[in-house]
C-alpha cells in the first residue's frame, strides 16, 4: 500500500486471496484497499472490480471538469477586472482629453469644432 500511496494514490486496490476473513478485510481496509474478495466468489469478485472501475472513471472525469471549472472562472475574472480597469481607464483618459493640456481643471474645456465652415 506504501507504493500505492506515493505513486498511484487514485489508483483503487482490491485485496483478493484464496480465503478473506474478517481479521484479513479490516486490515486490508485499514491499508487503504477498496475491498477484499475471494478467488472462490467469481459473480462477487467481477461486480466488485466492476464497480470500482466505474467508482475510478466517474471520479477522473469529475477531476477533470472540476479543473476546467476552475480554469473558465479564472478566465472569466480576468475578463471581467480587465472590462472593468479598461473602462475606469477609458473614462479618466476621455476626461483628461477634454481639458486644456497644463490645466488643472477640469472646467476648462477645449472647445469642440463648429460643423459650419467658413
């Protein structure tokens, strides 16, 4: 179980032997094994590994959209607090545009060209 635990802790391990008494699946449990089952058992041993296959897929495939869940909420932030800084940015440089270059206020405005021509 010791390997197990360093290199494939996903992995689930199933105790199978000749005979499994109850002292041999506890401590089978207690190691970290998803079961123990019997050679002589062949229908119990075949759901068993059965169902912790299914248990393995279904748990990858949760990691797996877990993890693109949190990528799109990263990217999504990331768009939304650059919407948000561009558009604060956007608004100090229109309103500094406005303004006469030098002056400190803003009530001195450029004037806008008049559509008539002379």
């Amino acid at each position: 179980m010791d390997f197990r635990a360093r290199f494939a802790p996903d992995v689930p391990v199933l105790i199978v032997r000749e005979s499994v008494d109850e002292k041999v699946i506890a401590e089978a449990l207690a190691l970290g094994a998803q079961d123990a089952v019997t050679l002589t058992n062949v229908p119990r041993l075949q759901l068993v590994v059965g169902r912790e296959l299914r248990t393995y897929r279904l748990d990858r495939a949760l990691s797996t959209t877990l993890a693109s869940a949190r990528e799109a909420k990263k990217q999504l932030q990331h768009i939304v607090e650059g919407r948000l800084t561009r558009s604060r940015w956007c608004r100090k440089a229109s309103s500094s545009m406005r303004t006469r270059p030098g002056s400190r206020s803003s009530a001195t405005r450029i004037p806008r060209k008049s559509s008539a021509r002379p």
